[in-house]
C-alpha cells in the first residue's frame, strides 16, 4: 500500500487539470492522470513523474475499471477530481439531440461515473471527490441550456453523493468556474470583442485561469479541510452571485 495519499486527476490534460495535476505534483501524493488524447497524456505523465491512463470519462464501466485498477495497484484512494467536460453554446432550438446527449454524458455521467466508483473505493478510509459544476448551472445564462442542465445535474449528484457517503468519510464537493481560459473557451477567449463582453460579467475584472480552478479544486481535496462537504464552490471572477454595473 501507498505510504502517501493517492489522488487522482481525471481531464489531466485541460486547463485546470493540468494545472491541478502540477499542484499535486509538487505535494507529496501519489498522482495518478486520466485523459482523453493519448499523446498529450504521456507528455504530462513524463514531465510530472506520475502514471498515465487514457479514459473516455463518458464511460461508466471504464472509469469504474480506472479506479479499480488504481486501488489495486496502490492500495487505496484518497482524492479524486473529475475535471473532464464541455461547454456547449447554443440556444435550445438549435441543439441537437446528439449534441445534448454528448454533453449530458461528458459533464453529468462522467461525475456519475467517478462518485460510483471512488465513493465505495474510500469508504475505509474517508476521502475527497471533487466535481465540475459551472457558475451557469446557477444564474440563467442565455444559450447554455443544455450545458446549464448537465453542470446543474452535477450540483444534484454531489449533494445526494455528499449524503450518502459522509458518514464514513467521503467528502463530495463541486466547483463551480466562470469563464476560463481552456482548451474547451479557446475560440471564444479568442475573439477580442466576445472576451471583452465576457470580461465585463465577472465583477473582478479578468478571465478564470486553469490555475484559480485548481487551487480550488486542490483546496476541497486538502484534508485540511475535512469539515466541507455538499458545497458548491464558485471561482468565477463573481458571476455567480455578482452583478456587474454594466
Ligand atoms: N473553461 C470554462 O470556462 C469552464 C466554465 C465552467 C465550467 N467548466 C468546467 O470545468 C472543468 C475543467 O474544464 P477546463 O476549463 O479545464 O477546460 P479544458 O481545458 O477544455 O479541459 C476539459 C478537459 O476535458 C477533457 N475531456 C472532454 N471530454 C472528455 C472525455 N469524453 N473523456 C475524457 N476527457 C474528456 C478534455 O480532453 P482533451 O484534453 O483531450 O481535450 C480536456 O482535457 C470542465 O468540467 C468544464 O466543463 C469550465
């Protein structure tokens, strides 16, 4: 068994996953990554020391078998984030049945998929499980219904999650970003005047970093912090409860 505590980071290679992966690293956990693209997995599991799987975190039988084997492998699971997601951009009308269904299964099913299998993992020892909500499950944010209803989802499943396990131990949490600068905004971030727009909504003044999002994330994992559980976090720059003057 693993003398030190074994976290695991699934979405390792986005914004904040990456960045939450190099905050873990320079801890003393154990590290395990999971992400989706092969190549970018590898270079990050090189560059940090730490083992690499890849996943289809929409996979409820392989993230269950993820787990499994990491537990086996190190004896025990301390941690886990699920920082792998989506966003979607489109008003209702316009979403089409594969599209919602995609998201559904990348923001919802993949958080189901991690509570279902590290919940029991860490049922002896107590543990943290950290989720990806989105400050629009929240505050009515136009054309995000279907994103709005996954991460929205996700704040349902951690708190019924936080319930159901925190008698032995296993804290569930969410947080909740704004907008960051990620693989998933790139386009978005990338048009001046639309991240100018976006800007003006956050009260602070600037885009989310993957960086803010991970010293949150590595914040709720901390068993320093064992008396929180059932929260939704927000690092959002302020808009999820924040109006800005205009
Ligand atoms: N960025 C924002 O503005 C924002 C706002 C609200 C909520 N969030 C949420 O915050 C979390 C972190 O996102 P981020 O900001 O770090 O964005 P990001 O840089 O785009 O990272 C998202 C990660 O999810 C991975 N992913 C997507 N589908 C996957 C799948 N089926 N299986 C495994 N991995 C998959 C991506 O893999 P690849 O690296 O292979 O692309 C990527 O690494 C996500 O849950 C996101 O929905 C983000």
């Amino acid at each position: 068994m693993s003398e030190h505590p074994v976290h695991l980071v699934i979405g390792a290679t986005g914004a904040a996953g990456s960045a939450t992966a190099r905050r873990l690293a320079a801890t003393d956990v154990h590290l395990v990554l999971a992400g989706r693209d092969r190549a970018e997995v590898d270079a990050l599991s090189q560059e940090l020391g730490a083992p690499g799987h890849t996943i289809d975190a929409r996979d409820i039988a392989a993230v269950g078998a993820l787990v499994e084997g990491v537990v086996e492998e190190h004896g025990r699971l301390d941690g886990v984030a699920n920082l792998a997601g989506s966003v979607l951009l489109k008003p209702a009308h316009l979403t089409t049945p594969e599209e919602f269904h995609d998201t559904v299964a990348t923001n919802l099913t993949s958080a189901f998929a991690v509570v279902r299998a590290a919940a029991p993992a860490m049922r002896k020892a107590g543990g943290s499980i950290v989720l990806a909500s989105s400050a629009a499950a929240q505050i009515g944010i136009a054309n995000h219904e279907a994103i709005a209803a996954a991460k929205a989802g996700v704040i349902g499943l951690m708190r019924s999650a936080a319930a159901t396990y925190g008698a032995k131990g296993v804290r569930v949490n969410a947080i909740a970003p704004g907008l960051v600068d990620a693989k998933m905004t790139a386009k978005l971030v990338g048009n001046d005047a639309q991240a100018d727009a976006s800007r003006k909504m956050h009260v602070l003044g600037r885009l989310g970093t993957g960086d803010d999002i991970a010293a949150a994330v590595c914040f709720l994992l901390d068993p320093a912090n064992d008396w929180i559980t059932g929260q939704v976090l927000g690092v959002d720059g302020g808009l999820g409860q924040i109006r800005t003057r205009g």
